[in-house]
C-alpha cells in the first residue's frame, strides 16, 4: 500500500481534530500542517533542481546573494550570516567548498586587513546563472497546473503568513 497523497494526509488529520475537538475550526490548523509538509518536500525540490551544478540549497543562495551585490559582486561574511541565517563555522565551510570549486574567492579587505570579503568568480556567476535558468524551469514546470490569479492568491496568503510568523518572533 502506498503512503498517501499530501491531500489524503491532510484529510485524515483533520478527521482525527473533528473527532477529538469538535468545537473547534481545524482550517487553521490546516494550513499550518499543509506549510508543514510543504517543509519537508521544498527543500528536496531545490536538491533535485541544483543537484546538476553539484550545489545545496546553501551554495546557491551565496552564489546569488553574491551576484544581487552588483557592482564588484563582493560581500563580507557579515553580509553573509544575515543573509542565510547560519553560523559563522557553516559559513566558512560553504565558502570554503565554494572556492574550492572556483566559484568564489577570497579578497582581503583593503579598508580593513584582517576582514576578508567574498567575491563571485566569472565562473561562479555563470553557474549561478545556469542553476537559476533551470530553477525558474523547474518551479515553472511544478507550477503549471495553477492559473495566474491562483498564483497570486497564493504569494499574498504567503506574505500575510510570513508577517503573522514574524510577527509572533518580535
């Protein structure tokens, strides 16, 4: 017997609240626990689709946090943290891998010499180009059944969701 779908889990979920809880409303809830297994399978997506460029997920967003920066497409570790939410030690080690794949490199910092500053390599820049042309593929080809307005509705009921989270974090 195969698992079942997102929609049968979700189903039987909330099932199981109405049973328990009659007197409440379960929608909320709902979409919680949809967000929730939607968790689990973005992260598998973004794999499959940067797997090809022998990325993570992590490798990616510096790559691009890197070309965003424009100009010399430089940025400091700071820059960095902020941008991915991870520790300083992951950090090192990303970059670190990066560079080993000629992706990035390291300057030091010429208004301050003990701060180094990452910079995107040309070939860097055009494998974070190739890994986005074929995201953008991927997210075009998953999304394909959904029509424009549903698109919309989706990315506002998302940014309302991030404010409430944020919200809720302080």
């Amino acid at each position: 017997m195969s698992p079942p779908s997102s929609a049968e889990w979700l189903e039987q979920i909330a099932e199981y609240w109405r049973e328990e809880h009659p007197e409440r409303d379960f929608e909320r809830v709902r979409a919680l626990l949809a967000l929730g297994r939607l968790s689990f399978q973005m992260p598998a997506f973004q794999k499959r689709m940067l797997a090809p460029f022998q990325l993570s997920p992590s490798d990616y967003s510096i790559l691009s946090a890197l070309r965003r920066a424009g100009g010399t497409r430089t940025l400091v570790p700071g820059d960095l943290y902020s941008a991915l939410q991870c520790t300083p030690g992951g950090l090192t080690k990303m970059i670190a891998r990066l560079e080993r794949q000629g992706l990035v490199e390291r300057l030091t910092d010429e208004a301050d010499g003990r701060r180094a500053r990452i910079r995107l390599t040309a070939k860097g820049a055009a494998v974070e180009r190739k890994a986005g042309t074929e995201y953008l593929a991927g997210a075009d080809r998953l999304l394909s059944d959904l029509a424009p307005a549903q698109i919309d509705q989706i990315n506002d009921a998302l940014a309302l969701l991030l404010e409430s989270f944020e919200r809720e974090d302080g």
